[in-house]
C-alpha cells in the first residue's frame, strides 16, 4: 500500500477502505507522507467526497491518532454540546450550568476564537484567574465535585485533525461535509460523553450559508454518533443576526450570568432550554422536552444555574465576586453609542459585519498570535423586528483603539436594514433527531 495509489483511487472517486484511511492518517501524523500528497487526496475527497462508512472511518482514526479521556470515574450522566461558531454565542455559559443543575453532568471542551467567531476559553478567561488548562484527574475531580467544568483541548488531543485542518485552510478544501463532521466529530467523541446536541448555525453570520447544507452536515453529523454508540442529535439554528445583545469577551460573560439570573435576552434563553431540553429528554430524565423545558426555565429563575456557574469558576480558580458583581470587570475605556439616520423596523442585521466590527475593536484574532483586548466589543440595542427612530441607539462599542471608531461605527451602521413592515425572525429552523 502507498499513499499514490489512495490519491489514484479516490481522484477515480472509488471509496477507501478502512486500511487506506487508517494508513494516510498515521503516516501523515508521522512525518512519513509529504504535506504536497496529503493535499492532493484532500482535493480529490473535496471533489469526490466521502461516504458515511468513509466518514466514519476517518472521524475513528483522527480520534486513534492521540489520547482519549475517560470519563468512567465519572458519576452519572455525561453530556456535551458543540455550536459550528456564529456571533455573540454564549449558550455554553448558559447551558452548561443549566445542565449541572439538574443532575447531569456537563462534560466540554471548547476553542478559543479566530476571525469573526468568539471563543468560549477567552470568554472564561475575562474572569480574573479562572483556569482552562486542568489536569485530567484536575477536570475529573471538577465534575465530580459539581457536575460541570469547561477546558482547552491539550495538545496530544486528536494531533490528526490539527495537521489536517491547517492543510485545508491552506488548500482551501475546508467547506467539505465529511471533513468538518469529521473534524469536530473527531473532538467530541475524543470525550467519553453520552449524549450530544449539535447547533449547526445558518446565515450571513455562519460558516454554513443555507439551510440544506446546514442539513447536510447536520445529518451526516447525526448518521456519525449512531455508528459509534453515541446519542447525537442537531438543531439547525439561524445566525442571520447575532445570538442576544452582547458581542465580545466580558460583555458575553455578563450577559450569560444575567442570563442565569434570568434576566438575559430571549434569543440566548431559549436556544439554551431548547438544547437542554433535548439532552435531559435523550439522559432519560424527564418523559418529553416540554417537561424538561419546565424545570430549565425554573432553573433559571430560582438560582440554581447561576450556583452551579460559581461553582466551576471557584473550582477553576476564577474570582467569584465577578459573577456576584458585574461591573468589576473592566470594559475597554472608549465607549461610543452607534445612532440610527434611519427608521423602521430592523429587516435585517449582518451578523458576519458586526463579528468583523468586534473583532477591530480588539475583541477577536485576526491570527491565532494575536491578543485580545477583554473588554472590547459592542452591545446591540436594535434587533430584527425590533422599531427604530431616527437619533436612536443602534448599538453601543467598546475599545481601546482610538483609530477604528470611525471605521466600525460606518460598518455597523451598514450592517441595519429597515422596512416600513413589521417582520419576525425564526430562531430554530430545524431538529434532526
């Protein structure tokens, strides 16, 4: 066997077998199989594309290629959820805590941001010393102790997929449905969970631009846990405005914990039930999602969520007094507030725009070198369907990059559109159980 005759094979679009893909994955991971072939046969699977038995064999030896954590010292449930990344998405702050707080136990690890796409790490890492980067038995102990802790991907974590997906952003093969199934398949399952909901974002502000590709990967992804034992299910989520007000690092972290107050944005609230709600109905305990939604909503409302929160930032070093009190964290020291020359009502909202204006603000990475500025980023005061007069705030911005106001307040002007109708916005587009 050699790697020419895997590139012949697939360039004819003959499906690999289990040995062909176990083969070029270890050796590329090895060194043994130059980055210029490896590119090659990922621009013949981009063309050709893989099938759901290829899929599947790739996402099992990208997870083989490094270390797995098991989680079976772990007492109870185990449940997890991914987002394919939009703008202002804070549901892991919000859910996460949710799911502590009704017995489950809420396994993550998450990613920093790149682009117009926050990261859930920087956002945790606004609060003052909390830590990301546990031990395994530090990140067994957390769970045990509180049913919920959030973490960085070590390095010895899937090395297959960080090779692999270096070369497709170079070879720009990246937008191929079994290469991103397996890519963030190959992550989760590296985590010994029992349950999965995947939120597969569409719109202007997300990877994926409409909905049947959405339901393509959503699918696929969804085809991928059944064959390996895991209970997965996906929600196809709209992204064609930002997900609630804040976008940025702390303004996200203060949002979610107003959330968990019960005092958050509806959109943010109720993407956040709905995914717990599914998990709680797929853990068995509660007979349908309309009873689970019941006891997240109370959850939020009674204070549970929010003491499950303290207890994974004490236990992960963080400074408790940020979540008691707010305005301790330190926002960017330029605040303007974006007036609207127009009025009507809010016919859309480019999200992809107002990521773009976050990250100029300091708030996002253009490279993965780049740093943050923690409390930059901007606050939505419109959003679709909501009415505007002239001279009111369209959005307040923080920063402390004097030469970009001019430049971001244009953009973010740019990125309303008004209607003399009124319009609604449908925030779950679809379920694929």
């Amino acid at each position: 066997m050699n790697i020419l005759d895997i590139i012949e094979k697939k360039k004819h679009a003959k499906e690999l077998s289990e040995n062909d893909i176990k083969y070029f994955v270890e050796n590329y991971v090895n060194g043994n199989i130059p980055d210029y072939q490896i590119s090659a046969l990922l621009m013949a699977i981009y063309f050709n594309k893989l099938s759901i038995n290829e899929t599947y064999f790739l996402t099992k030896t990208m997870i083989d290629s490094g270390e797995t954590i098991k989680l079976n010292s772990v007492h109870g449930i185990k449940v997890d959820k991914h987002s394919t990344g939009g703008v202002g998405d804070s549901v892991t702050l919000v859910l996460g805590p949710l799911m502590a707080s009704v017995g489950l136990v809420f396994t993550k690890m998450s990613g920093r941001g790149l682009g117009h796409t926050g990261g859930t790490l920087d956002k945790l890492e606004s609060i003052p010393g909390f830590n990301i980067n546990l031990t395994d038995d530090e990140f067994i102990n957390n769970l045990n102790k509180s049913n919920i802790s959030i973490i960085g991907q070590t390095a010895n974590i899937v090395p297959a997929d960080k090779l692999l997906y270096a070369l497709r952003d170079a070879t720009s093969t990246v937008d191929n449905i079994s290469l991103i199934s397996s890519s963030i398949l190959s992550k989760k399952f590296a985590l010994a969970n029992d349950a999965l909901v995947l939120d597969v974002k569409v719109g202007n502000g997300a990877f994926m631009k409409d909905v049947e590709a959405a339901l393509e990967l959503s699918e696929m992804m969804v085809s991928l846990g059944k064959k390996f034992g895991r209970n997965t299910k996906a929600i196809i989520t709209n992204m064609n405005e930002p997900l609630g007000k804040a976008v940025g690092n702390s303004l996200e972290v203060i949002e979610a914990i107003e959330t968990l107050n019960g005092n958050g944005p509806k959109d943010l609230e109720e993407i956040s039930i709905v995914i717990g709600s599914k998990l709680m109905h797929m853990a068995g305990i509660t007979k349908n999602e309309e009873e689970a939604k019941n006891i997240l909503y109370k959850n939020l409302n009674n204070g549970k969520a929010l003491s499950k929160f303290k207890e994974m930032v004490e236990l992960q070093g963080g400074d408790v007094t940020y979540v008691d009190n707010t305005d301790k964290f330190k926002l960017s020291k330029i605040q303007k507030n974006i007036l609207s020359s127009e009025e009507g009502y809010v016919e859309e909202i480019d999200a992809l725009q107002i990521g773009i204006s976050s990250r100029d603000l300091g708030a996002g990475r253009l490279t993965k070198e780049d740093s943050l500025d923690l409390g930059a980023g901007l606050i939505l005061n419109k959003k679709i369907g909501d009415y505007v007069n002239k001279g009111d705030i369209l959005a307040t911005i923080y920063t402390n990059k004097e030469d970009v106001v001019d430049d971001v307040s244009h953009k973010i002007t740019q990125a309303f559109s008004f209607t003399r109708d009124k319009v609604t916005y449908d925030l779950i587009l679809k379920e694929i159980d």
